[in-house]
C-alpha cells in the first residue's frame, strides 16, 4: 500500500444480512477498486448499535459480513478490512466532529427522519449524531473517495461540509471526500414495494434478497416481483418502478444496457424476464454464497484478516488524529 495512491474508505453496518442492494450499491464496486487505491472498508458495528441490536446475533452477522466481504472479491491482501470498533480513533475523532456538526444541519437528514419515523420507540442521540461519526470514519483516513449507494449521499456531503468548516478554522487538515455512487444499481427498490429502497430491515416476504439466499429462494421472489399491469418491458422509473428495478438489477447482473433488455424482451411478457433477472442474480450471487460459506467454516482465518485490518488502519487513524487534538488545543500525551 503506496502512499501515492487515492485513497477510499466505505463500510456496511453488521445490523442484518447483507441484501443485493448492498452488494450492487457498494461492495461490488469495491473489489474492481483495489488496484488503483489503498482501500479502507470497515464493518460499521459502532453505527449498528444506534438500532437495538441482539449481541449474539450482532457478532454473527459482523463475522458474517466479513466472509462475504472476501467473498464478493475483496481480497484482504490488498484491502484493509476491519471492524470499527477495533479501531477506537474512529470514535474518537466522531466525538471531536460532533462538535462541529450543528443540530440545524443534522436535523435535515432524511435517514435520522425516516429511521426515527420507522422506530419512534427508539429516537436515540447516537441516531441523531450518526452523520458526525460517519465523517470520522472517512476523514479520518484522509479517503478521497467514497464508494456508497444513492442513499449515503447526503451523509458524505454533511462529512465534506464538516471538513471544510474544520479546516477554515484550523487550517487545512482534512482532505475533502468525493462520493462515488454508482450509474445503475444504486439504489435498489424492494421486489414487493418498488417505491421503497430494498432493505435488510424489510419485513415483507420476497422484498429483499439477500446474498446468502439459496438459489431456489431468490427465483421465486424474482417470479413474484411486483411489476404493473401493463405488459411492456421499458425502462420509466416514474410509471413503471417495479419493471424498472428489475431492469437495473438485470443490466447488473447480466451485463446489459436497458436497450438490450427492451429488446430482448420486446413482445414476450413479463413471466419470461422475471425468470431471466432471477437466473442473473442467482448466478451473480452463487459463487459469493459458496465462497462465503466455505469461509464461515474458519475462524481463525477470519480473525487473521480483522485483526490485522485494524492494526494497519489504526496506524493511519491515529496520525489523522494526533494532527486534530493537537490543532483543537488538547496537550499532548
Ligand atoms: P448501510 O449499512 O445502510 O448500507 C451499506 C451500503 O449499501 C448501500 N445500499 C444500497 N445501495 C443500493 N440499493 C440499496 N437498496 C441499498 N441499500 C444499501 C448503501 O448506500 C451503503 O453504501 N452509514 C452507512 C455505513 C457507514 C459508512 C461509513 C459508509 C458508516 N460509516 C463511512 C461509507 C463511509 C450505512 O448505514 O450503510
């Protein structure tokens, strides 16, 4: 890992199985990254806990997350791959941050609106200050890019107006973060209410896939995928959203522009494309699935990988904020 190489940071909260939407949103971009950067991906458990998590189940899905992490091509050798509560800097620099985070601007974040909506039971500071750890997580490793699905996109632009505010203060001492959201796949509608993103925490049945699903499984959501009342397979977002997230997931996972599907398809109905988006996918996902199975089945290799992801990015999290505590006054150690 070179030091002149553009720098990248993203992570996935352990909160639940990882969907397809995570995996065409993110992951998937990540793998393609590793080459040309030096790439930071972490599991987000300090964020998990902002919804009540069951510790045993969030071990499980954290080490979970790991397996698939590899198994969707990042390959730990030249990806640092950590947990992020391994690396107390993270929580550390959030705090500094929430001091130059503003209630005002915090407040206008749709995701703290519509996770607060969704649990009113649990309306917690950690929901509210989320978006002031998440720009410690990416200050922090000086990242230059942030590969994320459509809906972080308001959260790296609050981390980019953190860091210019710190810095007209302090002088420059954060890089400024550019998002990188993918052109199709970034953002995955749910296959029984394609006006809502697909989501791990989506209770109705055959709304979300998820990576570990078996094949017979993802083939009959796919079948019974919500579409319209028409017959025509034509990408429109607006009038057509069930077809039209089929269609992304489909251009994904077959490597297809939306012309080539239309025609495909041009007269067959929708049985015939529902079973080909669903083969698409189960093939996308089948060697992840097996990969990540076999992985499961090691420890210890799992436990190689996080710990020494954490060592090697808590080296570079604790330079980033020593050079903070000693631009906002605290004495040094
Ligand atoms: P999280 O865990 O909700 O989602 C992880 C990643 O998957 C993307 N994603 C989607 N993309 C397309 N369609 C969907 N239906 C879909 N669902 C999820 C998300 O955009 C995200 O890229 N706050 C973050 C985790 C985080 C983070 C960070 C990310 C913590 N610190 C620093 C980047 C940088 C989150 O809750 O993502």
């Amino acid at each position: 890992m070179s030091d002149d190489k553009k720098i990248i940071l993203s992570g996935i909260q352990p909160s639940g199985k990882l969907t397809l939407g995570s995996y065409l949103g993110a992951i998937k971009n990540w793998a393609e990254l590793a080459d040309e950067y030096d790439c930071y991906y972490m599991l987000a458990d300090l964020h998990a806990i902002t919804a009540r998590q069951d510790p045993a189940e969030l071990r499980r899905t954290t080490l979970e997350q790991i397996a698939q992490y590899v198994a969707c091509g990042l390959d730990p050798e030249k990806n640092t791959i950590f947990i992020q509560s391994h690396v107390p800097a993270h929580a550390e620099l959030g705090w500094v941050l929430s001091c130059y985070t503003m209630f005002g601007e915090l407040s206008r974040m749709t995701q703290f609106k519509d996770k607060s909506a969704k649990n009113a039971e649990n309306i917690n500071a950690g929901l509210f200050t989320y978006p002031a750890l998440m720009a410690a997580d990416i200050l922090i490793y000086q990242a230059d890019l942030v590969p994320v699905g459509d809906d972080q996109k308001q959260h790296v632009e609050i981390c980019r107006d953190i860091a210019q505010r710190f810095n007209g203060i302090y002088g420059e001492t954060f890089k400024i973060p550019e998002p990188f959201i993918p052109k199709v796949g970034a953002r995955v509608m749910s296959l029984q209410e394609p006006e809502n993103k697909m989501s791990k925490s989506d209770k109705t049945a055959g709304g979300c896939i998820y990576l570990l699903d078996k094949p017979e499984d993802i083939l009959r959501a796919f079948k019974r995928a919500v579409t319209d009342s028409d017959t025509v397979v034509r990408y429109d977002p607006a009038n057509k959203p069930g077809v039209s997230n089929l269609m992304q997931i489909y251009a994904v996972c077959a490597g297809k522009t939306f012309a080539e599907i239309e025609n495909a398809f041009a007269g067959k109905g929708y049985g015939d494309f529902k079973t080909a988006v669903g083969e698409a996918v189960v093939e996308t996902l089948r060697p992840i699935r097996e990969k990540a199975l076999e992985l499961l089945g090691d420890k210890a290799y799992l436990e190689g990988i996080y710990k020494a992801g954490a060592e090697r990015a808590a080296r570079t999290a604790n330079r980033t904020l020593s050079k903070v505590y000693k631009k906002v006054g605290f004495v040094a150690k």
